[in-house]
C-alpha cells in the first residue's frame, strides 16, 4: 500500500469531505479524489460511501483506519527522531499559535530570530483548533490549555490578565454598565462556544445573564476588533484591548487570569533550529516586554 495515499485516506476520515482535507492538506481538492480513488484500486476496496454532504467510511474504511494512523505516528516518530539530532541553524520549523497571540507576541520572536538565523524558515498555523504535534501538524504550540500528553515538554510563558472592555462610542451611546445589574440593557460580544465550552455566563466573573449576545466569533482579533467598532461589551486579553485607543475599560475591579504554555514535543525539543525560536518566544513573553 502506498503510504502517501493512505495519508489522504486518513486525512478524509477526519475531515468527512474531500474539500475538507484538500484544506487541511494544502492541496487542491481534485488531488485529494485522485489519492483516494488510487488507494482504493490498490486495496480493492471501497473505503468511503459518497454522500451529498460527506464521506462515510465503509466496514473496509473503518478497518483501515486504526492501521494507517499506527503507521502515521511511527513516520512522524522517525522524522522527530532525525531532527532532534539535528545542530544546524537551517530548515524549517512549523509554529501553531492563536492570531491573537501570534500578532502581539509570536510574530515579534519570529522576526527576532530571523534577524540572527536567516537561514530558518518558519510556518506559522493561526488557529483555534489545537495543532497535533504527535503527527507533526507543528513542532512548537503556544496555547493557552495545557496538554497533559506524557511525550510533550510543557513550560508556562506567561500568566496574563482579561478585563471588561467598551468602545468609547458604545459608551456614549448606550452608557457604561454598572456592577451587579447583570448587564442588563446591554449588547455582549464573545467568542463561538466550540472556542470556549466550559465559558460561564460571567465577564471576568461578573454575572452577565441580562445581557444581549449580539455578535459571536472564534478569532480573538475580531473579537477585539468587534468590540472596538461598537457591536457590545466583551471580555478581552488586557494586552491587546489597552493597545486599541478605541477601547475604554470598564469595572476595572473586576479581572482574570488566564497561563499562556508553551509546547514542544520531547524528541525534537533539543533541535537547534527550535532551541533558537523558543528563546525569542520566550523573551517575548518576559514581564519586562510587555
């Protein structure tokens, strides 16, 4: 069987369409269709049942697909193996991060260490879907949920602070929200509940049941954005809302603290070219740049 078209296969499985995994391929979508149908005349089998909506894995699919994701983790398990050894300030390092951080924090360190290393090229993954670094969707993560995966080398960066935030046209308009009326009378703005499952009905723990959600996002750029553009009241990352002039914050009493990580897996964590990356990001992080 070839590898590279069971990659593809297994890529399907998870997204349930061929333009799904075409996306998370970075390849076109007739490719995709080209991989699978090779795949399936080589094993003889029809792996997928087409729907209009998705691909639904056949008995013959779902067989494959404990088998082909084993072989997944022991190629990217020989390629962490060969870059751990490897002392060069050269090649390529794959970084996940959120737009939010990216723009304030991890795009500074990339540019920081290009300085010194011109010879690392950097991907960067802006994205609310955590990268898999086990399969080498990223060599380095910097999230805000610590992993607990035995194989991976956590450190904490940064504890940061959220508070409440208007825009100064928001206020004027509506009036400013006061303390224990539940923000009644008022628009919210927050982020899509998939980013944040467990988030209570709560802005920096203050009770925000009368309010009105108005508008809902997964990005962490927009939700700053829509708030400075007058949409609602938002609970947002206090370094990023003090830099907008836009941004007026309110019930200044009232906060919370959210750790910043840092994620590295063991086998490539000692790789020069990583090493030279994680030090920026972690001067980044430093109390004394923010």
């Amino acid at each position: 069987m070839n590898w590279d078209n069971a990659r593809f296969f297994l890529e399907i499985a998870r997204a349930g369409t061929l333009r799904g995994a075409a996306r998370r391929m970075r390849v076109d979508q007739a490719t995709v269709g080209r991989r699978l149908a090779a795949l399936e005349e080589e094993l003889g089998a029809r792996l997928f049942l087409r729907t209009p909506s998705l691909y639904v894995l056949t008995p013959a699919g779902e067989a494959l697909v404990e088998p082909a994701e084993a072989i997944e983790r022991s190629v990217a398990q020989m390629e962490r193996r060969v870059m751990g050894i490897d002392e060069r300030l050269i090649g390529s390092v794959r970084v996940a991060t959120t737009d939010s951080l990216g723009k304030r924090f991890v795009i500074p360190a990339i540019a920081r260490m290009r300085a010194e290393h011109p010879g690392i090229e950097v991907v960067c993954l802006t994205s609310q879907d955590v990268a898999s670094l086990t399969r080498r969707e990223a060599d380095i993560a910097i999230r805000t949920i610590r992993p607990d995966a035995p194989d991976l080398i956590v450190r904490r960066l940064a504890t940061l602070k959220t508070g409440i935030y208007a825009s100064r046209a928001y206020l004027a308009a509506r009036g400013t929200p006061a303390s224990g009326n539940r923000f009644a009378g008022h628009d919210l703005v927050e982020y899509q509940q998939p980013v944040a499952p467990t988030m209570p009905s709560a802005l920096c723990g203050e009770p925000a049941g009368a309010g009105k959600v108005v508008f809902r996002t997964s990005s962490s750029v927009t939700l700053v954005e829509a708030t400075a553009a007058g949409i609602g009241v938002a609970e947002l990352p206090c370094y990023r809302a003090d830099a907008e002039p836009e941004l007026v914050r309110i019930m200044p009493d009232r906060s919370a603290d959210f750790d910043v990580w840092l994620v590295a897996h063991a086998d490539l964590y000692k790789t020069a070219r990583i090493q030279a990356l994680i030090r920026e990001l972690v001067a980044a992080f430093d109390p004394a740049t923010r």
